[in-house]
C-alpha cells in the first residue's frame, strides 16, 4: 500500500511538468516594438549606439551625394511618393492647399512661385531632410533616391503649370 | 406484471443514439467554438491610450496608409508611426486637445506611446506584409473597412484555414497594383477575367503556396 502511495506521488512531478502552455504561442523570443524587460528603456525597438553605421549607410550617402537620372520611372515613382507623404499639404498640384491646410494648418507657399521655381534642386532635398519652419523632417520615411525622384516630379508640376501652347501643338485640338 | 411501457424501446433507442451522438457533437461544436468571432476575437474594439480613428484621418483626410505605416511595401512588418509622425500635423492643429495629450506627453519625454495590439498571429507563425502588397493584395481585403473604423478591430479570423482559402486561390482577391492601398476598392464586375491575368502578371504559382514551411518556419 505504501509502496502504491509512493508511486503515486512519484508520478505527480512528471504529471504536472505537462502542465502549463507548450503550444509556441509565446516563444521565448522578443517581437517588433514589444517590450522588452532586458533593455533598460524597457522596448525591443533600440537605437544602434553612437558610432556605429547602419547597413547600407554609404549607399545611403551617396545617394544623398548624387541624383538619379531622370526618367519616366523616376518620375512615375516621384509622383507616388509625392502623393503619400507631400500632397496633403502641398496639394495634388503643389499650390499650398492640401486636406490637412484645409483644416488648419498653416498654408506653405505653392510651387509655382517664382522663388521656388528658381530655387536648385538641393534646396528642395534639403527641406525634405530637416523640415523647414513648421514643416517637420521626412528624411525617417523618405529613403534619398525617392526625395530625388520627388523633385523631379516637382519640377514637372512646375513646368504643368506654365507650359506654352506652342510647345505642344498637337494639345491644342484636345482643348475644349 | 408490465414493467415497462410500449414506448420504452424507443426511449432506449434514444438514448443509445444520443451516447453514440455526443461526442461527433461535442467534437463539432467546439470546432465552430474555435474558429467563432469569439474565440479569434474578431470585431473586438480595443481602448487605445489615444482614441486614434482611422474614419477620420484615412476616408476623412484621405492619408495614405503609407504615411504612417511606413515599411509595409518593404518589410514584414507594418510599422507603426512614431510620435513625430502624429505631430507633423498635430504640432499646429489640434495643439490643445485633451484626446492628444498622451501624444505630447509622448513626444516631451521622449516615449513612444503604448498602442495596444489588435492583431497577433501565435509566435509559431510567419507573416510577410511586403510579398503580399506586391503581389496585388489590398490592405483592406486582409483587414476590412479600415476607413469606417473609429476604433481598430480586427476584421478576419486569421485562422490558418483563412490563410489557406486565400493561398489555394488568390486570384479572386487580387488588385492592380495602383490599387492596394486604396480604402474604397471594390472588385470589379470581370474580377474572374482580371483576377486570373493580375496573377500571371505577378507570377503567383500556388502549387506551393500551402506548404507547411510557407508559413511555420
């Protein structure tokens, strides 16, 4: 009897090591941007330390260094790109009065003043990198290559804006 | 003496059936228990540090999904949008909204606000949002009618017997390309003809779109 006993009780560590959740639901493992007792700010999401350099950070820079040979891709992929993140302020056409100036926020001057038409290429990136007045930085979700292929397309906005009927003759019929 | 009366027999009948019959019972139940709205928690609204509404900022303001869940197009995951991103507008509009103070807070200290997670697929399985918008399917085919949602919630099962309807045949629900991130998108009336060339166009061969490595890595 107390030898049964003694089984019995043997038993009950193996029984109640089944226990608990096996199932991989939660694995022992740190997802995107969950918290994350092991770092002292408490999130998975660190910041590389000072120093050291990202991958793809000299490709980055050189893109930075050189624009893009403009093409109709390059212009296709600027006026994605412009319509995500620029046009809900510039508007569609780049005259300062996109949905969110509609609601409240201050107007940015159009396009298609003579300053900005005159203003380089660079100054546009340079916008785009560090924000300007209330406009904040896009540089975290615009990579350098689609700020360029941005310009780009600004500069065909601009030119939309102004073009000479005698350029393009064969519009004319297409007018109402 | 009459022990038992005449509709005994089928009482007992009965009552063997019914032994026989719960289990197959219980069996199906608790298989359409598990695979009910109430146990995926679809439709479920979850309380936000910031009531944040898709209604407003996506069919409202007519934002691109992409202006804050950045790395969709390139990464597996999402992305969610950092503080700065809510103040490129919020830093001149609305500045003084009681809903937005966890918002600055946020920005002032410099900690990133703690949205409560809506969907969560079990660890043991992989998701790629990158290969599914560039092969034509639809933010909102996955996860409903984004632009009415005042609150998130989570509009299919994701049960791996959804992932599966989809992979088996995916060309009922795919989109040209312009159109993925479109709220309002709905399939045309020749999606069978459209469909079946939008997957030769993006080369989806689903002969081995079920396997198991596919999704359990």
């Amino acid at each position: 009897m107390t030898i049964r006993r003694l089984l019995c009780l043997m038993m009950l560590p193996a029984a109640l090591g089944g226990c608990g959740d096996h199932s991989m639901t939660q694995q022992n493992r740190y997802g995107t941007f969950t918290k994350a007792a092991l770092f002292r700010d408490g999130t998975e999401a660190q910041v590389p330390p000072k120093g050291a350099i990202a991958q793809g950070e000299l490709d980055r820079a050189r893109q930075v260094a050189t624009p893009p040979p403009v093409d109709m891709a390059l212009l296709a992929r600027g006026r994605e790109r412009f319509g995500i993140y620029c046009s809900p302020c510039h508007g569609l056409s780049g005259h300062g009065d996109g949905m969110i100036v509609q609601r409240g926020f201050p107007a940015p001057p159009s396009f298609h003043s003579s300053r900005l038409r005159a203003a380089d290429a660079r100054h546009f990136f340079d916008v785009i990198t560090n924000g300007y007045g209330a406009m904040y930085s896009y540089a975290a979700r615009v990579e350098p290559r689609d700020r360029w292929a941005i310009i780009a397309y600004i500069r065909a906005l601009q030119q939309s804006q102004r073009t000479d009927m005698t350029e393009v003759p064969q519009l004319r019929s297409k007018l109402p | 003496m009459q022990l038992f009366r005449p509709g005994a027999n089928t009482i007992a009948m009965l009552v063997i059936a019914a032994i026989g019959a719960t289990p197959v019972l219980a069996v199906g139940l608790s298989y359409q228990l598990m695979r009910s709205p109430y146990a995926t928690d679809q439709n479920v609204t979850r309380n936000q540090p910031v009531p944040f509404s898709h209604e407003h900022h996506v069919s409202g303001l007519g934002l691109d999904c992409r202006y804050c869940h950045t790395s969709v197009e390139k990464a597996r995951f999402a992305g969610m949008p950092p503080t700065e991103t809510c103040m490129t507008c919020h830093s001149q509009i609305w500045t003084n909204a009681r809903m937005l103070a966890p918002v600055r807070e946020s920005l002032a200290k410099g900690q990133p606000i703690a949205w409560t997670r809506v969907h969560r697929l079990p660890d043991y399985v992989y998701f790629d949002h990158s290969v599914h918008v560039a092969k034509g399917v639809g933010c909102t085919t996955c996860h409903g009618e984004v632009g009415q949602m005042r609150l998130m919630r989570q509009a299919a099962p994701l049960t791996m017997q959804w992932c599966l309807d989809c992979h088996r045949n995916p060309a009922p629900h795919l989109r040209p390309t312009e159109a993925v991130f479109d709220p309002n998108w709905h399939a045309p009336k020749d999606q069978a003809e459209a469909g079946a060339r939008l997957a030769a166009t993006y080369h989806i061969h689903t002969d081995h779109l079920t396997d198991c490595t596919i999704c359990h890595r």
